[in-house]
C-alpha cells in the first residue's frame, strides 16, 4: 500500500473489523442483503461474502465502525452495482478523510 493511500484501508486489516465482520455475516445469516444469494464462495468466486458500507462512510470513523451502516453482500453485487453507484456519485463525494 503507497503512503498515499488513505489511512482509513488500515482498518480493514485490523482484528477489530475482522470480528465485525463476522458478526455482520453471522447477522445476515450469510445472505446477500441485495439479491438474496447464499454467500457460500470463497474469495473470488461472484458468491464470496463482502461487507458493505450502505452510506458510505467517506473516512469517518463512526460511519465506518456503525453495525447498521453495514450489510453482507455477495461479490459480485458489490464489485458491480456498488461500484457504478459509486462512481455515479463522485462529482458529490465532497472531501475523503
């Protein structure tokens, strides 16, 4: 990782978000929240589990860590749809922290 990227990617290697994840998952009884896919894939497979910022959090820290901004995603939702609502919305992100 460059010393240009933002501090915030650090938390996603934490122990931290490694159990709140799993609490999410757990949660959402590993269902994609978005199309109802069972997430049974390991990483890559389109059916991996990923967690997903609803709001995005934009380097705050409280978005970041808050359990209701956080659904359990399939892969292939995330890497698709999320990206192009993302990138729909860059002219509005404002500042990253």
């Amino acid at each position: 990782m460059s010393s240009n990227a933002a501090p915030w990617r650090r938390w996603y290697k934490t122990e931290r978000w490694r159990k709140l994840r799993e609490r999410i998952l757990l949660r959402d009884m590993y269902i994609c929240q978005k199309t109802g896919v069972l997430l049974s894939g390991k990483h890559p497979a389109p059916n991996s589990p990923v967690i997903h910022h609803d709001k995005e959090h934009r380097g705050n820290e409280v978005l970041f860590w808050d359990e209701d901004n956080l659904v359990s995603v399939s892969k292939q939702w995330h890497d698709s749809e999320a990206q192009r609502q993302e990138q729909e919305t860059l002219q509005h992100r404002g500042v990253w922290y």
